[in-house]
C-alpha cells in the first residue's frame, strides 16, 4: 500500500531539483516589523527571512568590498589631475684614504692655494620637486571613465548578487514551509485513524463491529504515525537548511519559532502578465545586462586611452634644492632651483600603438554581442518562467477542485460504511486518496509559488520587492 510517506517524500525531492532561482515573493505581504534579532522573531516570514540574509550574508559583504575597491580605483585616476610633488634629502659623511685627500688637496689648491678639504667631512642635501602633466593626449580623461564604468560594473555586480541571494532565500524557506504543510496532513491523517480505531472499540464493546477492523485502524494509525515521525524529521531538516543560509548560529533557529501560514492565493495570482512587458522589463532592470552594458561603455574608455599615445605628453616640472657640507642649516647661497617644460612624443613604435588600439575595438565588438546573446538568453528565461507559470496555475485549479471532490467523497465513505453500506477497504482507499490528494494541492500552490519567483527573479523583479532591505 502506498503510504503518504512515500508520496510527500517524492515531493520534497522533486522540490530539492528545482534550481535554487526560483523564489517565491508573491504571498508574503503581511511583512514583519520585527527587528533582525532572530530571538525576538515568533513567527517567521518571507520578507523578514530576506531581510536577514540582505543583512548577514557573508557573499553581499564580499561583493559590497569589491564595490569599495572599485570606487577607489575611481579616486586613483582622479589624483592624475593633480601636480605629483617629491621631497627628497640626504645626508652622508665622507672620510677619505689619505691618498684620496691630499689628491683633493692638491687640487683645490690649484685654484686657492689657502684651500683646505675637511676629512671626514658631513654632507647634507634637500630638495623639492613638482610635475605636473598638463595635457598626456587625453589619457587621463579616458582613464577615468574606465575607472567609473568599472565602478558601475561592480555595483551592479552586488545587484546580481542580492538578487540570487534572495532566490536561493525564497527557495529553501517554501521547501521548508511544504515540509511544515506535510507536518499538518500527516497530523490530519493520524487524527482521522486514531478517530476510527476509537469507534471500532466502541462497536466492537458492544457486539456490532469485528475485531479485524479495530486491527486495521490501529495499523492505519501507526503507519499515520510513521508518516508524521518522517514529516516532521523532513521539516526539521528544512528548518536546518535555512537557518544555515541565513547564518543563524548553529543552523538553528530559536525554540518556539515557527513560519508564516501558507495564504490563500489572491486574484493577482491567478492572473496571467503580457509577455512584452516583461521581456522589457528584464532587458531594462537585470543588473548582469546592466553591467555588460557599462561593460561596453568601458571599453569604448580603453580605445580612447589607446589613442592617446597618438598625442604627446606636456609635463611642467620645477625643483628647488640645497646643498651643504659644513652644517645642517641652509643659506641662501646654498639652495638652487629651476622650472621646465618637457615633452615627451613616441613618434614611432613599430606598430604597438595601432595594435593597441586594435585590441581595444575587437573587445568593445565582443562585449557587444556579449550583451545581444545576454538579452536573447533572458528572454528566454522570461519566456520559460511564463510558460511554467501557466501551468501553475492550471495545475493548481485542478488540484484544488480534485481534493474538494476526493473530500467529499472521503467523508461520504465514512458515513456509509459506519452505516454498514461501504467496506472497509473502500474506506482505507477513501482516506489514503485523500491524504495524497492534499500533498498535491500543497505541492500545486508551492509550486504556483515558485513559478511567480522564477518570473520575477528571471526579471529581476525581486529587487525592487526588496529594495528597502
């Protein structure tokens, strides 16, 4: 005999095969206006799960630091506006060979016969010096904008990264809410036997009922109540699994915690968006389209910089320096300065420069079509996400419609053959489509769930349901 058991657990792994971008945002409206401290949190919903993990996610962190560096690759360029100035000194003490001395002697006092050369003797020298490039063919210009593209880039990097970080988030925390739906249908299951074991007690006491059929109650109930032993183990293991993606000390989460009811699906739901609108959005919003796009942006910067070593390079430099070798005290007569104006052009280069250039277009054309295949993929996946949605919602209407027609049919069996007109193995059958009938419906309306998750994570829709987070 199939047992529910069997069936939910075949649920619960086509559910772990469904790829973990597949949230669900549509349903957790009511929100929670509890703070992030997960022990004062009771009842656990989608929108406070994201929060925690928008918040505690070692990845974010990670991809949030690639941004910092980014920016300050920004304020590295901007510093090229700016004059480099270098101050420089030393000081060294000099003792010569007497050979070297009296040859030093000897010659000073070619010029100054009363010359005299001090041995050892101290050295002492300081200067400044500035340049500044006034023009280097633009380079800087370009440099700058590559360096704010690459910006750019990193910060729509982070997007992305929230926006899988949440479609993991939704996944694992819907699998953990159909493992709790499976607790209560087991629950219901078990209810029901132990139910029907009392009444066949009660018949059997008074001679109207036979023994065998209190044994198969009490078989039905104990199978019930291994069903619900897996269930709960299942949803426990759930629980286990987002309280790690969420950080949460220990994967787990704090005694008395429980999730959010499943709500009923609202009319929106159940409504079907226009394909174009959506593919637009998606083109308009994805952040991995958005930071191929700067992608292009920042390549058209790198073929300027290239071309500017087809200009020369204008470099004002002054310096002022002293040079003393009796005290550490400078006079007037021993410091020097000077200012000039150098250009530096590479006429030739055998070639590097057009090549350099050329690599640069061959890149800005690959990232190109890198963009045209990247929109032609997404649509895809928007397109794939409607198709699934469809038969969400188709499935769910029939599921639903099948578990009011197999209740119904359940809790007419049961009156008849508690008076006498139906057998007991009609009975058994009724209860066991039931239970499994309700596993589908769960299944259907997680699933309606996951099929809205995937459109909005295909469109990256769930970035704006979270952007206050």
């Amino acid at each position: 005999m199939q047992r529910f058991r069997i069936h939910f657990a075949a649920i619960l792994l086509v559910m772990c095969l469904i790829p973990t971008g597949t949230p669900v945002w549509a349903g957790s409206e009511t929100g929670s206006n509890a703070g992030t401290d997960i022990q004062s949190i009771k009842v656990l919903d989608l929108d406070m799960t994201a929060k925690i993990a928008l918040a505690e996610s070692p990845t974010l962190a990670a991809a949030q630091q690639r941004v910092e560096q980014a920016r300050q690759l920004v304020n590295q360029a901007r510093g090229t506006y700016w004059p480099n100035i270098v101050a420089d000194g030393s000081v060294n003490r000099v003792e010569l060979s007497e050979t070297q001395y009296k040859t030093q002697v000897a010659s000073a006092q070619v010029l100054n016969p009363l010359a005299t050369i001090q041995n050892p003797d101290d050295y002492y020298k300081a200067g400044v010096t500035a340049n500044w490039t006034l023009f280097d063919g633009f380079r800087r210009k370009f440099t700058n904008a590559g360096a704010r593209h690459g910006q750019e880039q990193s910060e729509q990097a982070l997007l992305d990264a929230r926006r899988l970080l949440l479609s993991a988030v939704a996944a694992s925390y819907y699998r953990a809410q159909l493992a709790s739906e499976g607790v209560a249908i087991a629950m219901a299951d078990e209810s029901f036997n132990l139910k029907q074991v009392s009444d066949a007690n009660a018949r059997l006491r008074v001679g109207t009922g036979a023994l065998s059929d209190v044994l198969n109650f009490e078989i039905q109930a104990n199978a019930a109540k291994d069903d619900l032993i897996n269930a709960r183990q299942e949803y426990v293991a759930a629980m286990t699994g987002l309280a790690a993606l969420l950080g949460i000390p220990d994967a787990r989460f704090p005694e008395g915690l429980s999730l959010a009811a499943l709500e009923e699906e609202s009319g929106t739901i159940m409504e079907m968006p226009k394909q174009a609108t959506q593919i637009t959005y998606a083109h308009e919003n994805r952040p991995d389209i958005l930071a191929t796009a700067k992608g292009i942006e920042r390549a058209d910067a790198d073929i300027g910089t290239a071309k500017s070593r087809y200009y020369p390079a204008l470099v004002l430099s002054g310096n002022v320096s002293g040079e003393h070798s009796e005290s550490r005290f400078f006079e007037g007569d021993d410091v020097g300065n000077s200012v000039g104006l150098f250009l530096n052009w590479d006429l030739f280069s055998g070639g590097a420069d057009r090549a350099r250039i050329a690599e640069a277009k061959h890149k800005k054309k690959e990232e190109i079509k890198n963009l045209d295949a990247l929109k032609i993929s997404v649509a895809n996946e928007v397109n794939d996400a409607l198709i699934g949605l469809k038969a969400a919602q188709q499935q769910l209407e029939l599921q639903r419609k099948n578990a009011s027609l197999v209740q119904r049919n359940r809790d007419l069996v049961e009156k008849e053959y508690a008076a006498g007109q139906a057998s007991l193995v009609r009975l058994n059958e009724a209860q066991r489509n039931l239970t499994q009938a309700q596993s589908r419906l769960a299944f259907a309306r997680l699933s309606l769930r996951f099929a809205w998750s995937t459109l909005y994570t295909a469109t990256a829709k769930s970035l704006d349901l979270y952007s206050k987070y």
